[in-house]
C-alpha cells in the first residue's frame, strides 16, 4: 500500500502520525504534487481554520492535485478539516471556496441553548439501515470532537442523504459525524484521539484491501431515522504541573496556593526542595490508561530565554504524544517572546512548535489577561495582536484555552464599587453566609493582583476568539474542599464558550456536585490524582451512579 499523509502546514498531525505507527503501518509524507500520483491511498488529517486550510494548500500546489486524487477514485481518509474542505463552502470563511464534492455548505453551531465551541466526547449514530457489514466506525463508541463548525444532516437534502454515513446530536441539533461515498470517508471527529476506540477505527481502515476502500458495493442504500441522543459526556481532566527541580530534571509537582516547595522534612531531607510527584510521560500514559479523558500538561518553570528553546519541555510533549491517544493541552510560555540575541519569536510561533509536536490545544494564561486590558482600553475592539487572535486565526478557537486564576476580594454587604454587579454572597447556613466577594483576575501564577474582574476577563477573552475556560481559584487550590461553585456559574453565566472546573476537588462526590449544580462541560484535578487519593475510575462510577453520561473505556 502506497500509504501518504497530507500535512497542508497549519494543523497537528503528528498524533496521527504517531498512531499508525503505533498499529505498524508505514506511510510516507505528500511533501509536493507529484506525491498524489504515487499515492494508492491518502489521509488527510489536521485542525485549524477552513481558510488557512484552503489558502495553505493552494498557496503549496497542492489543492487542484489533492480535487484530482479524490475524483480519480483512490481511498481517501479525512479527519476534521480533512473532511471539512471536501464540502462547497463554510460560514467560518464566507468567499473561500472548498473542494465541491460535496455540494452543501458547513454552517457555525447554533449557539442558543449549548457551548460551542463543540469539545469532548460524543456518540455517533450510523446511518445505514441495516449497517453496512464492512463499517469501520462502532455506533457503541464515544469519540473526540473539538469544532465550531458543522455540517448540518439535513435527509430532505440530497446531498445530506447520499454522503452522510453518521450523525451525531449536540443540544437540539444533528449534525454529519462521518461521511462516505465511493473512495471517501471523512469524519468529524478526531480517531487518533479518541482512545481504543479511535485506534480500532483506524487499524479496520487501514487493513481493508485498497479495492475495497475505493469502491461501495452496494448499489441502493436504505437510511435508518436518527434517534433523539444526547451522547456529550462530562469529561475529567488530568492536569500536571511541569517544572524543573533543583537538580534540572523536569517533574509534575502540585503546590498549595501554587507554592511547590516542600514545608518539613518529615524522614527525609526535602524541606525546601521542589516537590516531585513523578515523571510527566509516565503519569500522562498513567492517566491515559486509567481512563482521563483529557491530560494537561503546564510548564510552570520560568523561562530563562525563550520558550523556543526549551526543549525538555517538547521532548515531553513528543514522548507523550506517542503514548498517550486522548487530547493533549500544553500551556506555559505561550507569548510574544525576544531572545537575549533580539531575535523575536511571535506567540503564534511558540503555538505552532507545541501542536507539531502533539498538542491539541495550548493554554494561554497572564498574557490573556494583559490582552483584555489592552481591548478594554481599546473601547472593546480586538486589534488581532494578541496571542489568541493570532493562534485563533490559524487553529481554530476550538485551539486555544485560557486559563484563569481569579481570587476572592471580600467587600461589605452593601458595597457599591464598579464591581457590585458581580458580587456574590455567601449560601445560608454555610460557613461565609455572612459574607460577600467579587472574583479578580491575577497574573504571574496568582503572585500579581490586577484591577479586572472575572467577568470581565472571560467575556474579553471570549471576544478575542478563546474557545474554552479553564477556571482556576486560588481561594480553593489544595484545599480538597470542593470546587468554587459560585465562581463556576458566575463564569458560566457569563460566557458561551465551554468552562473546565478546577481547583479544590477532594472527593468523588465533589465531581458529582459540580456536575449537578454548575453547567461545566469539564472538572480538572491534579493532586488527588498525583498521590492517589482519588482514582478517575472512582470518579467515574461516581458519575455513573448519578446517572451522567461519562466515556468507559
């Protein structure tokens, strides 16, 4: 098999890269034109924005040739924007045309009664009445997606009725999970992260004869009604603060209020020392296997010179990448950066050296909240400079998360300041019932107070084009007393865009309560899972016994 990966420049497609490896298949990459006629079989993977993909594979030569290979029959794989340029057209990039074989459009997601963008893990309805014996993909399983834009199932539509192969419902609407026709199989969703059951689907593909692959043998074609299913799960993150310790060596460390240095010595002499919780590769594959269904690795060591430079940092993401087949977030020195020589390196480089390493997704975190200051004093108009407009504009928002560390500043009952609008009080009958607070925004790992709230930082952030919110509170940091509840639907409240819970998980049960009082798409933990206190398999059953819909393995 004449196997090729198109890599059109812009998205992450070593985890693609690294799952085929995995499953002992050889391939090579399209590096020009010519590499389409070699081609017997082509997988185009990737994220990134309907418009850089289109302009980066005309600008390479490679879009009339990659229209060519399609139409001449070959088995052709799509995954995500692979999928996506196959259509006419997407709201995403009004103007830019697609490849037109598919000839309807892909929309934006309504927006009035869920988040989008569409992050996490999903059920897939197969629409082939009965199924096709030969199907690749299992209706039994969940798999990743992370998108904002969909093509609509629409089965009046002709078009819709003769490509749609699943579908899959976020809120009240159906959208095309996996299309096939002829040579053609594209999905929306992500197979070399989605787990076993993304694995499973590529080793069926790829062990299918190549004749099988570039023809459907069946002539007439029976479409099953779509149920009613909402299949989104809760998703529980694993988060690793990476640091170097005194010796140099990079390990995943917790702090207590974000102090990461051991207090006492106890039978060892550790006082002082950077409190090692183990290796990140061998955590990260830990958490993989036990079932996480999202690792975040954040680079907490302060850079001496330039992010660029700090290799022991992509080393980890490029070992985990191989081990780990669930999303990757990595966070730390996203930002316009300079070099001691002057050499200036923009934060959209810096993105860029993460996710062709194997993120997924990059954290951003101070430099968020010194954009949003610049918006405010702008009169709320983005000037595209910041670190997730540029990313944004390249990846997708589905691209970038912020991370927010926001604190507690208590004022009376009846304060009247320019933040009374966002005050909470504390619950009856609870131990702050007395008392009242704002949320503000910190920087530097929660060192530096700055005169911005909360809400006004994610609804900035939002505008700016951040398509998810990892919602810190340092109030709750290591506390093991649940999470900050009212910060959670303050945020929520506030924003369209996914939230991530995080800080002061103690329990399974403090999951559970996030779940059922907040609208979080996700919770996020790091000690209780570094020092075994509490497993994800405990989480989960947890979930289940409240009846939430969560991923098994």
């Amino acid at each position: 098999m004449g196997l090729f990966l198109l890599d059109y420049g812009a998205g992450n497609v070593q985890s693609l890269a690294n799952s085929i490896k995995k499953l002992g298949h050889e391939f090579q990459w399209v590096t020009s034109p010519d590499d389409f006629r070699k081609a017997t079989t082509l997988i185009f993977p990737g994220v990134g924005a309907f418009q850089t993909a289109i302009e980066h594979l005309h600008s390479r030569g490679l879009l009339v040739p990659l229209r060519e290979y399609i139409r001449s029959g070959k088995p052709y794989f799509g995954i995500c924007i692979g999928m996506q340029v196959l259509f006419e057209s997407s709201t995403e990039s009004p103007g830019t045309k697609g490849l037109g074989i598919i000839p309807y459009p892909v929309e934006k997601f309504d927006s009035s009664d869920k988040s989008v963008p569409h992050i996490g893990w999903n059920s897939i309805q197969i629409l082939d009445d009965p199924p096709l014996p030969d199907n690749v993909a299992d209706e039994g399983s969940c798999y990743y997606f992370v998108h904002s834009y969909r093509a609509k199932y629409d089965p009046a539509l002709h078009a819709s009725a003769e490509w749609a192969h699943s579908v899959t419902q976020y809120g009240q609407e159906l959208f095309v999970a996996s299309v096939r026709k002829d040579n053609v199989f594209a999905v929306q969703f992500h197979p070399e992260k989605s787990g076993p059951a993304g694995l499973s689907l590529l080793s069926r593909w790829l062990g299918k004869p190549e004749f099988e692959l570039s023809h459907n043998p069946y002539t007439t074609r029976k479409i099953a009604q779509p149920k009613s299913r909402h299949g989104l799960t809760k998703r529980i993150v694993a988060c690793m603060d990476v640091r170097t310790n005194d010796q140099g060596d990079l390990v995943v460390t917790k702090g207590d209020q974000y102090d990461v240095r051991e207090k006492s010595t106890h039978a060892t002499n550790t006082a002082g020392a950077v409190r090692n919780l183990g290796k990140p590769v061998a955590l990260a594959a830990r958490y993989a296997a036990a079932g996480a269904d999202e690792l975040c690795l954040l680079n907490i060591t302060s850079f001496r010179h330039s992010p660029l430079n700090d290799q022991p940092m992509l080393a980890v993401v490029l070992a985990a990448s191989k081990e780990v087949f669930v999303p990757l977030t990595i966070g730390g020195g996203i930002r316009d950066t300079v070099d001691p020589d002057g050499t200036r390196h923009t934060a959209l480089e810096v993105a860029g050296l993460y996710f062709r390493a194997g993120a997924d997704k990059v954290s951003v975190g101070s430099e968020a909240v010194y954009a949003v200051e610049r918006l405010r004093a702008n009169g709320n108009r983005p000037d595209g400079t910041s670190a997730i407009e540029t990313i944004s504009l390249v990846y997708g928002k589905q691209a970038v998360v912020v991370s927010v560390d926001p604190r507690r500043v208590y004022v009376d009952p009846g304060y009247d300041g320019p933040f009374k609008s966002e005050v909470v009080s504390g619950s009856p009958g609870g131990s702050d019932e007395s008392k009242a607070w704002w949320y503000q925004c910190t920087v530097s790992g929660g060192r530096e107070n700055r005169q911005l709230s909360v809400v006004q930082l994610v609804r900035g952030v939002q505008l700016l084009g951040a398509g998810e919110i990892l919602l810190n509170s340092i109030d709750r940091d290591g506390t093991g007393a649940g999470f900050d509840l009212d910060l959670i639907n303050l945020v929520k409240n506030a924003v369209q865009i996914p939230v991530i819970a995080s800080s002061g998980a103690g329990t399974p049960a403090h999951f559970t309560q996030v779940f059922c009082k907040t609208d979080s798409e996700a919770a996020l933990a790091a000690g209780i899972f570094h020092r075994q206190e509490v497993t994800i398999e405990e989480v989960k059953n947890a979930l289940r016994e409240s009846d939430m819909n969560v991923r098994a393995l």
